[in-house]
C-alpha cells in the first residue's frame, strides 16, 4: 500500500486555480441545496480548515444531503482519510466501522444510540499506518464483518478519467440520480465522478421513479431495481428518453427490463460492472454495441481472464463459464488491516479474482453470469454477506439455527430469506421480530425479507448446510 500523496486536483472541476474555473456555474444539487461550484468549493474548503492536522480517518453518516457531501469533499481536498458509514447502520455496525477504520471525528447527525467512543491519536496508533488513502469503503465478504476497502486519490482518478473517456463524459453533460453516498456507485461515480468531469449533478433524494423523471439531465444512473420499477411505470421511462446515458450497474440487469427500456426510452440503457475493490472495469459504448445481457468490453487499461474451476485459462469463446480475473491501475490498495484477505484475492501473477463468473466473446464483450459463492448476495445493488446476518439472528435468544440464502426476485434481484430452527414457538409474530432484530442491528438494507421456519437444516455429512438445496426449496 503506497503512502500518496492527497492531490487537490483529484476533484479537479473545484480547483479554483483551474485556468478556465467558472464559479458560477452549477455543480451539486441535492433536496433543496444548490452550488455553485465555487459555493461547493468554499463550504468544502472552510469545514476542511476545521480538519487541520486531524490525523483521521473522519467517518461521515452518509444522508442524502448537501451536509454530507461537503464533508466527503472536504475530507478529499484536505487529504485526510473518509469512511462513509451508511446512515441506516446499527450499532453493531457502526461500531466496527469505527473500531477497524480507526476513525478520529464523526461528521453529520449523531446515531440514534449514540456514538461509540473515537480513537484519540494521542494513546493509540491509527490501523492505517503510514498509509492515507482517500476513500475506505466498508464491504461485506462472504463470512466475517465486512472488510475496509482502501482507495487512493490516484485510483480514483485513473477510474472516473477512464469511464469519462468510455461514457464520452464532458462537462456539458448533466448527472442525475438518488444512490446511497456511501458505496462507489452513488458517491464515486455519482458525485466524485461529476464533480472530475465537472458536469453538474441532481441528488434525488431517493431512487424513485418519479423523482428521476421529474429531474432534467443527460445521464441518469441506477441499479437494476430502479430501472425495473422505472420500466413499469411508462410515463417516467419516457420522460427520461431525451437523455443521452442511461446507465445500470451494480448487479445484472435482466434481459426484459433492458428490452423494455429500449422500447420506452427509444435507446437501449448503457451496462457496466465494478467492484468496491476494482471499481468501474467493463462497460458497453455510447456508440458501440449495447448486447441485452452483456456488460461490454473492458476500460482503458484493464485487462480481463476467465478461470476455470481446475485451475486453468479458459478461451474466450463466448460460451466457457469461468472466474472473471482482473488487471486494473483502478485496484484498491487492499482491505484494511487484513492482508491475509487482501492476499487471498489475488493471484500468483498479480491479478485480481473477482469471484464473478463470466463468459467472454471474441470481441471482448464480457456476460456476468453469476458469482462462485453463494455467502455472497446482490440485493437491491447492495452486496450482503449472509456469513453477518445469520450471526446477527444467531445471536438472538429464541434462534437456535440460521442459514441464509439469497433467492430470485423480480424486484430486488435477489432477496434474502432467512431459514430459522427456533427455540420459540415459530410465527409471523416471531418472523416479525427476528427481521427487526437483524434490521436493527446491522441495517435496515442488510434485514432479511422474509423468514422461514424449519425443524432443522439439511446438512451434508461434514454437517455443512446445503444452501443451494434451501435456495431450491
Ligand atoms: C428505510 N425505510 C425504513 C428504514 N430505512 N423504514 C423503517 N426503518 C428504517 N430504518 C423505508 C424507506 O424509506 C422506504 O420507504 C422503505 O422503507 C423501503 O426502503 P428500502 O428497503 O431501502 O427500499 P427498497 O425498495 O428495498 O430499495 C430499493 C433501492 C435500494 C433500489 C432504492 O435498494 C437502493 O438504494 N439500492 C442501491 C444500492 C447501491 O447503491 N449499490 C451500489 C453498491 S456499489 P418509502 O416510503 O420511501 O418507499 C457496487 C459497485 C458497482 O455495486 O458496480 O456499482
Ligand atoms: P460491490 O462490492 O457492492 O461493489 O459489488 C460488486 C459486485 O456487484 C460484483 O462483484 C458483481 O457481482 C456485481 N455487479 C456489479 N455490476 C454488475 C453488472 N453490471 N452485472 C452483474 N453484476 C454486477
């Protein structure tokens, strides 16, 4: 992990000694804020003054509003360290995103149970080292609490500057969407990324289908669940039909909602597929081929391999199905304080495995066709360990045994269902509590969706359960 050093010009639209600054311009709108770009780089600038010599790194609760925004901005132009901490976290969570990242302020609304204690720089050493990345995302793994995912300045600029290349993304273009501001769609390319390029962006608020209709712009973003509500509502999808972009990503987006988009908006949607760890590799072209299940053809300066399953390079023939492995300059510079995780993703070689299975044509176009775990859920866009929820059920009183699993969902893409052998009389009554109970402790994005009681779990003859039999069930 290279020490780097913080470059002002990382969010170069706010660089006042840029030759060709418009202050007046517009940069940000979010609820009922709007900046300038000079009134975003002053706000940004006077909280960063109140950041000085603070060693960080500063954990901020990321609402949708003009507040959080500026503290990130602020973080990244004083070059100290910040966790966004999902606004919808519990205590559990919150604690560990404090306690591992080492976090030494907290900006933004305290949590409702109160907030941990701080690090104090003076009695003990920052986890981070010597080390200042500029962004640490928390990202759920298949087992365990989730992991601090450590992006420099550098690779998020290598990133924003190669989709802005591939997107033909200038600051004549307008971004709109209603993301979460702590995860790389919403907040990287959603706001860091507008604010690069220098293209003035619309927070919705929240990812709703009227509200995106009602907002002007050129690019809209979204995860699959978005697009699918906005396909079945006609009157939003055709209003955003002057746009030039509309872009999904964050988990697959299904082949109807892809046909019904084109139809309604008169142009299919742009696909691409990241990683909190890789961020932005692969995407289809403004004027290139937009396939309906395909996510395109790697960025510039990525490279991408398929693994089969015994070990070897499969061809890229449009039909072998293997572990998607990449070579990136966007890489992150490894999970914090855990390099035995950060090693088990990469190859001998040096390449990153991203535990996606993909095939690849001739062509390089690339089809997500599933990931090798099943511990590890897209729902809604969000990436849910189900290691974590079922030690959180687990650890209730009336649970005696939990498995979940991730399960087809026309909305959601998938959703999680939790498999409970319980010590208390099973029922809705019990279901209710159990999903508050998860909500509660983790977040409320992470609670499973439904419940279902069993009077065990099949396991096989290691005494494993066999998740992909529950799934079926
Ligand atoms: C929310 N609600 C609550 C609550 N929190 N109610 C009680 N208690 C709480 N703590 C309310 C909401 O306001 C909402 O009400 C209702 O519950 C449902 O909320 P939800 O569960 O959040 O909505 P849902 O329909 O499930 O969400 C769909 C969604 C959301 C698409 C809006 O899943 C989402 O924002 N996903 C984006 C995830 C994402 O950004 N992933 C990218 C990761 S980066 P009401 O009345 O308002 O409806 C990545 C890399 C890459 O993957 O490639 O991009
Ligand atoms: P996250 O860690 O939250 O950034 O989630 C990354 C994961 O989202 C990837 O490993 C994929 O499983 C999934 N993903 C992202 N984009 C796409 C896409 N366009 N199609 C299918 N899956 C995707």
């Amino acid at each position: 992990m290279p020490a780097i050093t913080p470059t002002p010009s990382f969010l170069a639209s706010l660089d006042p000694s840029a030759p060709d600054a418009d202050d007046s311009a517009r940069a940000l709108t979010i609820g009922d804020r709007t900046f300038t770009r000079g009134g975003l780089f002053e706000a940004a600038e006077r909280l960063g003054r109140t950041l000085d010599g603070e060693e960080g790194p500063v954990a901020v609760n990321a609402l949708p509003t003009a507040e959080t925004v500026v503290a990130i901005v602020a973080c990244l132009l004083s070059g100290v360290p910040v966790v966004p901490v999902p606004p919808d976290s519990g205590p559990a969570e919150i604690a560990h995103f404090l306690r591992d990242s080492g976090a030494t302020r907290w900006l933004g609304p305290e949590p409702a149970g109160g907030l941990p204690p701080l690090r104090n720089p003076g009695s003990s050493a920052s986890p981070l080292g010597t080390h200042r990345p500029a962004v640490i995302f928390y990202t759920s793994g298949t087992t365990g609490t989730p992991k601090g995912v450590l992006h420099s300045h550098a690779t998020l600029a290598h990133g924003l500057d190669a989709l802005a290349e591939a997107w033909e993304w200038t600051p004549d273009d307008s971004v709109v969407h209603g993301l979460p501001l702590f995860h790389l769609h919403g907040l990287v390319l959603g706001v860091l990324g507008a604010l690069r390029v220098g293209s003035p962006v619309t927070h919705t608020g929240k990812a709703k289908p009227a509200l995106y209709a009602s907002t002007p712009g050129t690019m809209y973003f979204g995860v699959p669940t978005v697009w699918s509500r906005i396909a079945q509502d006609e009157e939003a999808a055709r209003a955003l039909s002057p746009a030039r972009l509309v872009v999904s990503g964050s988990a697959p987006l299904p082949v109807p909602v892809f046909d019904r988009l084109k139809h309604l908006l008169g142009a299919p949607p742009i696909e691409r597929y990241g990683m909190s760890e890789t961020l932005i590799t692969l995407s289809t072209r403004p004027r290139g081929e937009r396939r309906p299940g395909w996510v395109g053809t790697a960025l510039p300066g990525v490279e991408t391999r398929l693994r089969a399953e015994d070990g070897g390079l499969l061809p890229a023939d449009g039909d072998s199905v293997g572990v998607l492995e990449v070579r990136t300059p966007t890489l992150f510079d490894g999970y914090l304080g855990r390099p035995d995780a950060t090693a088990d993703a990469a190859t001998p070689d040096g390449w990153f495995t991203t535990g996606d299975l993909a095939v690849r044509d001739a062509g390089g176009f690339h089809r997500i066709v599933g990931r090798s775990s099943t511990d590890l859920v897209k729902s809604g866009g969000y990436r849910i360990g189900t290691g974590e929820v079922e030690g959180v059920l687990l650890d209730h009183p009336a649970v005696s045994e939990a498995a979940v699993v991730g399960v087809a969902d026309d909305d959601l893409g998938q959703r999680l269902v939790a498999y409970v052998v319980a010590t208390d009389p099973p029922g809705p009554e019990l279901a209710r509590t159990l999903v508050a109970h998860a909500a509660a402790t983790l977040s409320w994005h992470k609670r499973p969706r439904e419940i279902r009681f069993l009077d065990s779990l099949p396991r096989n003859a290691m005494g494993k359960v066999q998740k992909r039999r529950l799934a079926q069930t």
